[in-house]
C-alpha cells in the first residue's frame, strides 16, 4: 500500500485537494478531524491532558475545553510539542489501522503537521499544497472568524516547507487544481 500525505500550511488548500480525491473515490484520512475524534473518545488523552496542563482542559461534562487547550499550546511551542506527544502517536495508531481497511492501493492523509506528527516513516510521498500567504490569511479569516494576527500566528506555529515543483500543488486561487491532480494520479498509478 502506498500512503501519500497532503500536506501544506493552514489554509493552502489540502482540503480541497482532499475533497476532489474524495470524490474520485480515493480513500483520504483526515488528520485533524480524527485527532479530535480521538480526542473526544479516550479517557487515556483526557487523563494525560489534565496531568500535562491541569484540571481547567476538561469541562465538567468530561469534554475537552478546545478554547482553553488552544489558548494555552497557540504561542506556547512547548506546550504545544507537549500537546503533540500525547496525541499524535494516537492518531498514527489509528492512521495504520485505517490503511488495512483501505480497499485500494493507494490512499492518502491530509495533515498540517507532517514531521511534528512523526509519519514521514508510514508515507511513500507527500503532496504539498501551496497558496501565497496573503491567500492563505483571507481564507482563513473568511472560514474561521480569527482576526489577521491570529492567522499569521498559526501559520507561524506551523512548519512550513518548500518542495521541488514535482511535490507541489498549486492553489492560488488561479492555477485549476484538479489537472494537477490528475497529473499526479497518472504517474503514481503507473
């Protein structure tokens, strides 16, 4: 089996990139969602939470406090790496489970954080999925109601690499995405 990641800052664009592969019936995990899910279904996460940045993480009704947990790891890189050693192994776990059930040979996860979460070891390629950085700020300011500096210090938070232009997708808001794709597609299935 062969598992590309889609990676790219927060808003390139990988769910779009997903979305379309979705579509044409390639099976995509998405990295973020299923952390939360995770997140939400284990009492061992919970407990490391709480033991790692106190009781105020969990709200009475046993969820996770997302605006407290966010206030404290956003800005806080040691929190946040510490956030990440609690999670992240989690969702690798899952990720592998997830491909034995795939029915094809080849799937893909959608990830931010493809180094920081310790899966280049269960890839075989990476898509990377750029927009400029202005680009990237509209859409996110647009979908998630955060001010400007609340975007920058995101994208800040997050490792950003380049890639050659073999590994790279392009999502300015101009290029069309979906021959890009299929461009990709062609080559990994031959």
């Amino acid at each position: 089996m062969n598992i590309i990641a889609i990676t790219g800052g927060i808003g390139s664009g990988k769910s779009i990139v997903s979305r379309i592969l979705s579509a044409m019936n390639y099976e995509v995990y998405d990295c973020d969602s299923n952390a939360k899910r995770i997140m939400a279904t284990s009492c061992e996460i919970k407990r490391e939470l709480v033991e790692a940045f106190g009781n105020d993480v969990i709200t009475s009704a046993g969820e996770i406090a997302s605006k407290t947990l966010s206030g404290i790891v956003f800005g806080d890189e040691i929190a946040l790496k510490r956030l990440n050693s609690i999670v992240h192994p989690k969702v690798k776990a899952d990720i592998l489970e997830w491909a034995q059930m795939c029915t094809r040979k080849l799937v893909f996860i959608e990830t931010a954080i493809l180094r920081e979460s310790n899966l280049t070891d269960i890839i075989s390629k990476e898509w990377n999925v750029y927009a400029p950085v202005d680009e990237r700020i509209k859409r996110v300011m647009r979908r998630s109601n955060l001010t400007e500096e609340e975007v920058r210090r995101r994208i800040t938070m997050q490792e950003i690499c380049e890639f050659g232009i073999e590994n790279q997708i392009i999502n300015d808001g101009n290029t069309p995405v979906l021959p890009q794709i299929i461009e990709k597609l062609h080559f990994e299935e031959d």
